[in-house]
C-alpha cells in the first residue's frame, strides 16, 4: 500500500497514485495529501492501475476528498481502473459523482 | 292405364260370359265344370298380368301423402270408389295356390323391415343425441381449461389486474430486493465515508493533544526555573544572614510551589497520555466500522440482476405460450364445430328413413289386397287400389324434385351455439 502523488507545474492538477490495497491504513496519506497542498487545485486525478483491492473505507476517503474539493463543482477523475475495482465504484454508483474512465 | 287394360284383356269378360250363358242353357254337370274352368282361367290371365303391373307401380311409388304416413301401418286401404269392372280369367290353380303363402312372407318381411328402420332411426337418433351433448361438455371444458391458464399465467407474471395485489409476482419480489441491496450498499458507502471522517477528526485531536504536551513541556521548564530561582534565593538569603531570614521563608514557599507545580504537571502529562491511548483504540474501532469488504454485496446485486433477466425471459415465454394457447383454442373451437356440423348427417338420415314408411304401407296394402284377392276369388278391391296407385304416380311424376336433394354432407353451412 503506497500512495505516490505529483503536482502539475502551474499545481492546478494533482494526482495521486495508489498502488496495493486502497483502505483504511491509508487514510491519513491521503488526507496528508490534498491537505498540505498548497491552494488553487482545481483536478485531482486519482491512478488505480497499480491499486489490486479497494473496500468501503476508500469509498469513504474518496467521498471526502470530493467535498474538500468544493462538492458538487469538484473535478475529480478516477482512471485505469482495474476490473474488480470498476465494479465496486459501479454498485456505488460512483459514475454520478466522479469521472470514471 | 284402365283403357288399356281393356283393350288388352277385352276376351276375358266375353269368354266368361259366353260360359255363363252356355251354362244357363246346357244344364249338364261336365259341362258346368268345364265352364267353370273356362271362367276362371278368363279371370287368372288379366290377374297375373296386373300383379306384374302392380309390382312396377311399387317400383315407382316414392313418397306419395296420404293414409299411409304412420309408423302404426294400417293394412286396410282407404276406401275408393271401385270401378265396374267384369271378370277376368284366372291363372294356374297351383300358381293361383302360392299367393297366399307369398303374400304372409312378403308381409312378414315388411314387418321386418319396418321394425329394422324404426330400431335404427332410435338408435341413431339417442346416439347423435349423445355425441352432441359430448361435444358441447367437451368444448366447455376447454374453455375452462383456457381460462385457468390464463389466469394462471396472468397472476406469475403479474399482467392481469387482479384484486389479490397481496401476494407479489416474481417480477416484483426481484425488483424489491434489488431496490434494497442498493440501498444497504448506500448505507454502507455513507457509514464508512463518515467513519474515515470521524478518523480524521481524531488525527486533529490527537494533534491537538501533541499541543498540549509542547505547552506541559514548556511548564516542566518554567517549574525547573522556578525550582532553581529558589534554591538561588535560599543561598543568597543564608548569605544575607540575620536580615535575610524573612527573604529565606519566602524563598522556601516558592521552591515549595514549584514543586507542586511540577507534580501537576506530571499528572497532567500522565492523564494525557492516557487520553492518547484510548484515542488510539476510538481509531482502531472507527478504522474497523469504515472498512466494509464490498465484494459479498457485489455478489449478491450480480446476481439478482442476473435474476431479473431470467425473470424477464421468463415472462417473455411465458406471453408466447398463452398466444399459442389461445391459438390451440381456436382450433379446437373449429374442430368441435366441424364435428357438430357432421353430425347434422343424422337429420338427413333421419328423413331418409322416414321415407321408407310410405312405401312399405303402400306394400301391405297391395300384398293385404292381394291376399284378400286370392282369398275371396274377388280382384275388385286389388284393381281400385292399383288404379289409385296408378293416379298418385302421375300425381308424383308432375313434381319436379325430391325432397330429399341432398347428396353429400358439404352443402350448406351450419350455424352453432
């Protein structure tokens, strides 16, 4: 369970990798890293290529990060899902909420 | 045909009466006997030749109204004007001899006759009866049948507006748990997201406390100055000697303040740490109410939709089989139809040996005639009844038809029910 993350340079996109399982050991990571920031974020892109596992508590931290991202004008991509994975974001019906490629 | 018959047989009342009236004049037994030969020879010959054209007017006497037209035969004839007609001479004796016998047999056959078509038309008759009423329970009970099933497959499938709305079709059952797996799915999503958000909540708290710790930590240092400050002021009033002792109490108090500052906060610290433990455990729980493995959930929607489908193909066959259904039904309700319609056969039938009624009257009278004939020696009943005969036979050939026109069960249509 790693999360790498990259900034682009005018840091108006981050994005954030995860690779292993996506759950709940990693909620402080994550938070860490759309927390310390700095402002002016306007897309997150979140790689799950490398991610094998997800579970309802990276629903829960992926929810989180939408609301600090301003809600509802949040711009949020979920890309390179993995089969399994793709499921669970589709039985939550996340494809309401996120850009799911 | 009486013209003709005189004309034909116009020696027979001359040799009769020629005999009578050499009987009249030669009184002798042989001669009479002779002349009693001669008569009835004169009368047997015009007898035998009209029995043989009684026999084709039978042939050509159909059905004719008249007296005749009941089951109950009646063998004596209507009574008809009898024509003049003078004697005619006999046949053979021993010829003449058999027409008793012949006409008791004939008679006794028509009787046969009569009792076989009566037997046959009640027979036909019950039998029709019983098929009609076989066929009619026959197509009910299909109708039945057909309305169960629909019913039947109206209430699975849930197409029909039926009052009985409490008990669910399977369509309905599947789409309910469906709605609410995905339901329980949201409720699960939501809990953990606030779980992870009660997670974070306690990371800011424990930041807070790590806080409080940099500020005991600042006391600790403020105590250890204030300790080490006393100690310097005990020295220097010990130093000051008789003038310093009150500077010495004081300084004590304050070393002794310091070290109670001290002691707090070491409890401080303590219960803090504690605070610190439990939070950690208040994580550990939080962490174990957001994580939820999903996957069961998952199984469980794949297949209940997997069910839907099933259910729709279901209700797809199901629609199909009631159009084949409906379909059989009206197959049958043509083939009861053609049944009833080919049953029709016994009316016909019926008819056609009501027919045979008059002609076998019309025979019983002739062969009762006839033996009264052969009986009495006296032809003039026989001759009115032919001559009768004979009128009613023109009578008939002026018609055009026969009644009875038809040849094959395919004419016409029959309308049923």
């Amino acid at each position: 369970m790693a999360l790498a993350t990259c900034t682009s340079a005018d840091g108006k996109i981050i994005t954030i990798d995860i690779s292993g399982r996506f759950d709940f050991s990693m909620h402080q990571e994550f938070r860490r890293v759309y927390e310390q920031a700095p402002g002016g974020a306007t897309q997150y892109i979140i790689n799950l290529r490398q991610a094998e596992y997800m579970d309802s508590s990276a629903l829960g931290m992926l929810l989180l990060l939408r609301e600090h991202a301003g809600g509802d004008q949040a711009n949020i991509k979920i890309v390179h899902c993995q089969p399994e994975v793709k499921k669970i974001l589709a039985i939550a019906n996340f494809q309401h909420l996120f850009c799911l490629d | 045909m009486l013209l003709a018959f005189l004309q034909a047989y116009w020696w027979a009342p001359v040799i009769s009466l020629g005999a009578l009236l050499v009987q009249c004049t030669q009184p002798r037994p042989e001669v009479a006997l002779m002349l009693h030969a001669l008569t009835a020879l004169a009368w047997g010959i015009p007898l035998a030749c009209l029995w043989g054209q009684t026999r084709t007017l039978l042939g050509a006497c159909d059905h004719l109204p008249g007296p005749f037209d009941t089951l109950a035969l009646d063998p004596t004839p209507e009574p008809t004007p009898t024509p003049e007609l003078p004697p005619t001479p006999g046949l053979a004796p021993d010829v003449w001899e058999c027409v008793p016998a012949i006409c008791s047999t004939v008679e006794e056959e028509v009787e046969r006759i009569a009792e076989a078509v009566t037997q046959t038309r009640g027979i036909l008759r019950d039998a029709v009866a019983g098929l009609h009423q076989s066929f009619h329970g026959l197509y009910n009970q299909t109708q039945v049948q057909h309305h169960l099933v629909v019913s039947l497959m109206g209430d699975m499938t849930g197409q029909t507006n039926t009052t009985q709305s409490s008990h669910l079709t399977m369509q309905q059952f599947t789409e309910a748990t469906s709605s609410l797996l995905q339901y329980f799915i949201d409720l699960v999503v939501n809990i953990s997201k606030q779980s992870v958000e009660t997670a974070y909540k306690i990371d800011d708290m424990v930041r807070q406390m790590d806080g409080i710790f940099a500020l005991l930590a600042n006391i600790k240092t403020i105590t250890d100055d204030t300790h080490m400050l006393a100690l310097n002021a005990a020295v220097e009033a010990a130093r000051a000697g008789e003038a310093g002792r009150g500077f010495a109490v004081v300084a004590a108090e304050v070393r002794r303040l310091s070290q109670h500052s001290r002691q707090f906060s070491e409890r401080l610290r303590t219960q803090i740490e504690e605070m610190k433990t439990t939070i950690a455990a208040v994580r550990k729980v939080v962490g174990g109410v957001a994580a939820t493995d999903l996957n069961i959930s998952l199984d469980a929607k794949g297949r209940v939709d997997a069910m839907l489908v099933d259910i729709k193909e279901v209700n797809e066959r199901v629609a199909q089989s009631l159009q084949e259904i409906s379909a059989v039904m009206h197959q049958v309700h043509t083939e009861v139809g053609v049944a009833v319609r080919a049953l029709q056969f016994e009316d016909i039938i019926s008819q056609l040996l009501h027919y045979t009624v008059t002609p076998l009257g019309t025979l019983r009278c002739l062969v009762a005639a006839l033996a009264e004939a052969a009986e009495t020696s006296d032809s003039t009943p026989l001759l009115a009844l032919g001559t009768t005969l004979a009128h009613r036979r023109e009578e008939r050939q002026m018609e055009a038809d026969k009644p009875v026109a038809q040849t094959s069960m395919h004419a016409g249509d029959v309308e049923l029910f």
